[in-house]
C-alpha cells in the first residue's frame, strides 16, 4: 500500500471512530429522556438508566479488549459491532412499545415493594441499554488494535482516539439538544443516529477488507509478544495504574454531577442549559485527551506528569466553587440581553470559564495513563479496552456517589472541597509508590497542599440567593434539587435550586383555588388525584371537601419534607389527614402505572420551558390522564400564563381538544401580572351543575342558609369561556413525546418574555373574544345556568377588565367595568384584584 493510501487509509478510521462518537451521544440522550418519559424523570430513574449504560461499555470494553489481539482485520470487527450497535438500538423501540403494555400490570403486582419496583426498572432498562452499550464498549479497543501499530505508541495514539470519539460524543450531544428534535422529532432523530452507526459499520467492513495493512497483518498472527519494558522510565505500578483509573473516573464523575447541580441553581434549567453543561464538559475531556497526545510525543516521565496533574486536579476542584461565586456574582440568576442566542452565549461563557480548563485537566489523566500501560501491556486493544472498563467502573459509582451521596450530605461547596482531597491523596500515594528523585521534597509540597485544601470553610459560601427582606428558615441539599423554606414579609414559600418558586402563603387563595375550583364542579368527588404538591395550599383545598382518597404524587422528596414541616397549617391539615397518600415520584409515572381511577385529576402549575415538564404537556399524557378519570370526571390542567406567549397557550389547548371531548376554560384568580387558568377536560356531553356548586359552597361554609346566589357567583366569575365554540385556538401543531413543542420552544420565547406574555390587556381582549364567540347563553357547558348565572360569567370578565385597567393606572376607565361588576353580581364591594400581593410561581422576584 502507498503512503497516500495509508494515510487516507487511516484518516478515514479516525473520521469513522468520530462519527461512532457522535450517534453513541445521540442514543445516550435520547434513551436517558425516553425511560424518563417511562419510568418517571427521577433522579433514582435517571441514574439507573447512566448506570447501565456505562455498565454496559465497561463490559464490553473489558470483553472485546481481551478478543481484540485475535481479529486479523479488527478494522472489520469494529465495523461488525457498529452494525451490531443499529440492530440493538433499532429493538428498542419494540421493547419500548412492549413496556408501556406491560409494565402497568408488573408494576401494579408489585407495587408495594420500593425494592421490587426498582429491580422491575433496572431490569427493563438492562434489556433495552446493556446489549448495544456492550457492543458499543468494544469499539475503542478494536479501533486501537487497528491503529496503533507499536506498543511505544500506545499513549499517543490512544491518547488521539479518545479525543475523536469524545469530541464526536459532544458533537452528538449538541445536535441532540440544539437541532434534532424539532427538526426530525425524537424518531427521527433515533433513526439518524441508527444510520449513523450503519454508515460507519458498512463502511469499516469494506475498507478492513480493502486496507489492511501488511504489516499489521503478520503482526496479529506472530505469537503472543513478551511484555516490555517501556522507553519511558518509572511507568506506574499495574495495580495502582487500574485504582488510578478506577478512582480518577469515579472523581471525575462526581465532579460532573456536582457542577451540574451547582449551575442549576442560576440557569434555566431547560434541556438547553443541562445539554450546555454536558457538552462543555465532553469538550474538556476531549481538549483534555489532546493535552495527554502532546505530553505523550514528548515521551516524558509517568509518575512525575500524573503527579502533576492529579495536584492540578485537586486545585480546579477545589477553586471552581469560588470562581463559580465570582462570576455569578454571588449565585445571581444568569441572563443574556435580549435574545435566546445572547443568553446562551452567556451561559456557554460562563459555564466554560468554570468547567472547560478545570475538565481539561480532569480529562487528561485517563489518556495519559496509557503511557504506563504499554509497559506491561503492548496489546492496543486488550490495554485500551481494560484501562477503559476500569475507568467507567469508577465513573458509575462516582456518579452515583456524588448525586445520591456527597449532595444529600455535604451539598454542593463541600462536595467539591472532599474531591479535590481526593485528588491530593492520589497524588501522594503515587508519589509514595514508586522512589523517584526528589521524592521527599514532593512529598512534602503535595501533603502541605493537602493541609491547606482543608483550611477553607466553603459552608460560609451561599447555598441558596436572598433578597432584601428574605429570612432562610430551612433547606434540604437532595440527590433530586436544593429546595429552602423562605419567609419574606410575614409570607412563607418554598425555593426549589435558588430561583424556582412553588408557591407560598403570600398567594393562599390563588392556590387553594387551584384545588376548589375543580372540586366545586363536580357533583361528588371521592377519589382525586393531584399531580405535584409543592406548598401543600392547593392540595390542602382537597380536606374539607367529603372526599375518600386523596392521592398526591411529588417529584422532589426535599419538596415534601419542607411542606409538611413549615406549611402544615396553610394546608389545612393535609399531612395529617388518613385519607391521604403522598408519594415521591413522577406524577406522569404514577398515572400510568397505578390502575386505580379518579373523579378529579389536578395537575398543579409547572414551569413549561424547565427540563422535564414539557412531558406534562404532551398528548400522550393527556390520554394516560383520560383513561385514569372515573365517567363523569373532570381533569384541570393548570398553566402560569404569564410563563407562556399565547401561541404556547393554543398548542396546549390544541392538544388537550385532542384527547378531550370538551375542554373548557377557567380563571384562578384575577391578577393582571400573573394570572394561571385552569383548561378543564372531560367528556362531550357533561353540563355545569349549579345545584352541585350550591351543595358544595354550603357544605364547605358550613352554612345550609348560605344564600345560593351568592355562592354561584362566587365562582362562576372565573369561568372564562368554552374553546370549543369558537375559532380559537385555530388549526396548527400539538404538542407530543416525539415532537415537545413547549419544552424546547418556551426556553427560547422567555429571553423576550416581556413582549410576548400572555397577561394583562392582550388576556382581557382575548377572554372578551371568547366570550363574544360563545356567549353564556349560547354555550352548551352552560345550558343549566339562568340568564342570572350568565350575568354572573359576564360580571367576571368585567372585574378582570377593572383589575388590568386600575393595575396600569387607568383609574377612570377601571371603574366603568368595577360598576359593570357589581352591578351583574350580589356583591356590594368587589374585593382587591392584587390582594395577596401574588409574585408569580415558577421565578423568584
């Protein structure tokens, strides 16, 4: 074979490894969303899933490693699981499909056991993930076996190895987040990435068979070679070598998920931004590997370079937590000008100044490793795919480790204080094994590095951003988020990872009514359902109505916890009612696989562009909701309208006419900055009950004499009008699992929230539009009411009308609609729009 061809030869394996790098990301993001969606967006959920990925690579790393030597073309073997990697991930969605039918009933015989629900998802996940992640674990090793061609070049070229597959893995997660699932969905994209992995199968299966080299040829069929030693001098212990690459990938792992939750206290925490952080820290890893090529074709030293850099390590660990705090100054919320572009670049700035030159250096140590393992073991594939499996090993405890452990214990700043310890003490025990010249002194200098590591009290810095006026009552530092209990003039609420709001007692009546509204209209609810709990306030609602089963399902354990400690009065006794059952789980998770129906399924306000939440708004979980309503029941799908454009607003209701046969709309309160209203979905030919309303009113006031009048115009001033009869919200997308509108078009409409919310005067023309297309009197959900009951509907739209016009300084014109108000309705004063003084949930003010 030519020069030429030998090095177009090559050239296209690297782009091919590359390309492999790429496709394994797409998978690893898609499969980590896709058993979310299934067995609940947890963070036990979530670490099972990367667990037996990463399982599944060391696996395989360690297998074909050892098989690698005996390939005369491992070209053609790496090409071979490549194809073997698109025929497994292509059964996933048969399993897939096969899970959602069966895992119900498993789940149901079982459900009473934590334990067994658990091993059910573990093996289910296995299934799906370990056989293409042990098929994809082998291709690093056989592309090793390809390349390097002398054991002396072990560190160098795998050092460049690592770097292409890493920086493919980055690519991929880009592309995964940024571009591919508006643009081909979640199928497409998982088709792109099973095309991916056959292009690269195919195509290293015809050049093996065109471009193996001669020489490599006569090298795979000479004997086993006797271990070597290597040119460079002191190469490291073989067992400390595989604990270096054991722990090293455990602290790595640690530290990634640590910085995770450290910038998800000032970002937005939408898929964007999570997809930010890991794609920094893959750059790093990558530029770390390139760092490692260049200290290899220096051919310098092992134990004096992994001494280096281990100190170094511990230094970028242990610094990050203040160069964090300086340039956030002091955990303020990160925001970028008035574009999703600038604010990403803020965020890409901000997060890279922390993350990419301390991962560069975290990410060097692994590659460099291999300088010490051509000494005792010149196999390329067997020394790559071994020194690999015992690094991912590490990673999935650390992993594990740092989200379940060192958070819930230490949280975030001690955290990264004990792993740079780590760091130093590696260090030292490197030093301490193998003699060297100026051992002492080194010595020495890495154990006074070691002191001062520890001098530092990183408890003094911030865990949680007051404002003025704020007192910190309580915090939980969870493997889910850091949650706090905050007062601020006389009110309570609780904070979820520095910014995100859950409501509080500063906004009672909103809240509550969030769980009395829909109550109120149906005429005898037993069983109801609340999809997250936060405060408890909206829930609490639920207690003085004769109800027999109140079922609650929270993501955030710390969320409960700090509920039923710090708002147990505001909710009206929930935590101690026995009808009562609170579980820490994904409430989409828990509909599913719970066979038990409901009168009333509410699901409580989400943050539409937060990670996660957009499957809350998704026709798939629209119909899991519609098949767990008992006949004649009612689901209210709550929306922060001023976290939406009105755009935003019509996919929503779109796609709740999709699955419901009548979908009407109601107010929760009457703010002007910072409405919510519920869409109520049930079946075509259920009517208003005002009798129902009355009978309820009476028996919560605990008053049979309570005047019906004016417990029906209580109410029915938030009804705002029925969709269904009229041209709104018009033809266009819904939002699905394959296609999460919501989830990735809100994070890029808030950085223009201001023009484009839906609050204030645009709401008050479009309620009156509404109500214009589907009069009272017209409107079928309303047939039982009389002419009085409509003035009541009117009088409502009257005093939003008076809210908005006072809240902008039109005192004159409010009071024209105020008149209007009391006028249609039995009250004599009209109380105060803004008197909660409601900030809005979901942002710190």
């Amino acid at each position: 074979m030519a020069l030429s061809d030998k090095r177009s030869a090559r050239l296209t394996v690297l782009v091919l490894f590359f390309v492999s790098g790429v496709a394994a990301l797409v998978y690893q993001v898609l499969w980590l969303r896709e058993l979310g969606l299934l067995f609940g967006n947890t963070a036990e959920a979530a670490a099972v899933t990367i667990a037996i990925f990463f399982a599944g690579v060391a696996t395989g790393g360690w297998f074909w490693g050892r098989r690698a030597r005996g390939y005369k073309r491992p070209l053609i073997a790496f090409g071979v699981l490549e194809l073997g990697v698109a025929a497994t991930a292509l059964l996933f969605f048969l399993l897939s499909d096969a899970y959602r039918v069966v895992y119900p009933g498993l789940h149901d015989a079982i459900a009473d056991s934590a334990a067994l629900v658990n091993l059910l998802k573990l093996a289910l996940s296995s299934l799906v993930l370990f056989p293409p992640a042990f098929l994809m674990g082998g291709t690093f090793p056989l592309v090793a076996e390809h390349v390097i061609r002398q054991p002396d070049q072990m560190a160098r070229q795998g050092s460049l190895l690592y770097a292409l597959n890493t920086l493919g893995g980055m690519t991929g997660a880009f592309i995964a987040a940024f571009i591919l699932p508006m643009a081909l969905g979640f199928t497409g994209a998982y088709m792109l990435a099973i095309s991916m992995d056959l292009f690269v199968g195919l195509s290293a299966v015809v050049l093996g068979r065109s471009w193996l080299l001669p020489e490599a040829r006569t090298a795979r069929t000479d004997p086993e070679p006797q271990k070597t030693q290597s040119a460079s001098p002191l190469p490291i212990r073989p067992l400390w070598l595989w604990a270096l690459a054991f722990l090293s990938g455990a602290l790595t792992l640690a530290v990634e998920v640590i910085w995770t939750r450290m910038f998800a206290q000032v970002l937005q925490n939408s898929v964007y931004t999570y997809a930010t952080v890991l794609i920094l820290f893959l750059m790093a890893l990558g530029l770390g590997s390139v760092v490692a090529n260049r200290l290899a074709a220096r051919r310098l030293s092992p134990v004096p370079v992994t001494v280096v850099l281990l100190v170094l390590s511990a230094v970028a660990a242990t610094a990050s937590p203040w160069l964090f705090h300086t340039l956030t100054e002091g955990m303020s919320y990160l925001e970028g000008g008035e574009s999703f572009t600038g604010y990403m670049a803020r965020v890409f700035l901000t997060a890279g100044v922390v993350i990419v030159p301390a991962g560069v250096l975290l990410g060097s140590l692994l590659p460099w490793l291999l300088s010490s393992v051509q000494s005792w073991l010149p196999r390329p594939g067997q020394a790559v795919g071994q020194l690999i499996a015992a690094n991912t090993v590490g990673a999935i405890l650390g992993a594990l480790a740092g989200g379940f452990v060192l958070l819930n214990i230490l949280g975030v700043w001690v955290s990264l204080q004990l792993i740079g310890l780590g760091y130093l003490v590696l260090a030292l025990i490197t030093l301490a094994l193998h003699p060297m010249r100026q051992q002492k002194p080194s010595l020495a200098a890495v154990g006074v590095l070691l002191v001062l590591a520890l001098i530092p009290d990183f408890r003094s810095l911030e865990s949680i951003r007051l404002f003025p006026g704020e007192e910190l009552l309580a915090e939980r530092h969870g493997s889910h988020a850091h949650a706090a209990v905050v007062e601020r003039n006389g009110d309570r609420l609780i904070r979820v990872n520095n910014y995100y709001r859950l409501g509080g007692t500063g906004a009672m009546e909103s809240e509550r009514n969030q769980g009395r509204i829909p109550l109120m209209l149906h005429p005898e609810p037993k069983d109801v359902f609340f999809l997250g709990l936060g405060t408890g306030i909206t829930a609490g609602a639920a207690t003085p109505f004769p109800v027999e089963q109140i079922r609650i399902c929270e993501l955030l354990p710390e969320v409960i916890d700090l509920a039923e400690g710090y708002f147990s009065e505001p909710a009206q006794g929930l935590f101690e009612d026995p009808r009562v059952s609170i579980h820490a789980e994904d409430g989409r998770n828990c509909l599913m696989a719970q066979p038990e129906t409901y009168d009333v399924i509410i699901s409580d306000l989400f943050t539409p562009w937060k990670a996660g939440t957009g499957n809350l708004y998704t026709g798939e979980h629209y119909r899991n909701v519609r098949q767990r309503l008992n006949e004649g029941g009612l689901f209210a799908q709550w929306l922060p309208l001023y976290q939406l454009s009105e755009e935003e607003f019509q996919i929503i209701t779109r796609t709740m006419k999709e699955v419901f046969d009548q979908v009407v709309l109601w107010r929760g309160d009457m703010y002007p900055e910072g409405p919510i209203v519920a869409l109520l979905g049930m079946e075509e030919d259920q009517k208003l009950d005002p009798e129902a309303i009355i009978g309820h009113g009476r028996a919560l006031a605990d008053n049979e004499d309570l005047p019906a009048d004016g417990v029906l115009a209580a109410l029915m001033r938030f009804y705002a009008g029925n969709p269904d009869y009229s041209d709104w919200p018009g033809e266009g997308p819904v939002n699905t699992d394959n296609r999460p509108i919501i989830e990735y078009r809100a994070p890029q409409r808030q950085s223009q929230e201001d023009e484009q919310q839906f609050v204030g005067m645009p709401l008050a023309r479009f309620y009156e539009q509404l109500l214009e297309s589907a009069s009272p009197a017209t409107d079928p959900y309303l047939s039982r009411l009389d002419e009085s009951g409509h003035d009541y509907v009117r009088g409502g739209l009257s005093y939003y009308r008076y809210a908005v016009l006072s809240h902008e300084g039109h005192e004159d014109a409010a009071l024209v609609f105020l008149d209007d108000f009391l006028a249609r309705t039995p009250f004599e004063v009209a109380p105060e729009p803004s008197a909660d003084e409601r900030a809005p949930s979901g942002m710190a003010d």
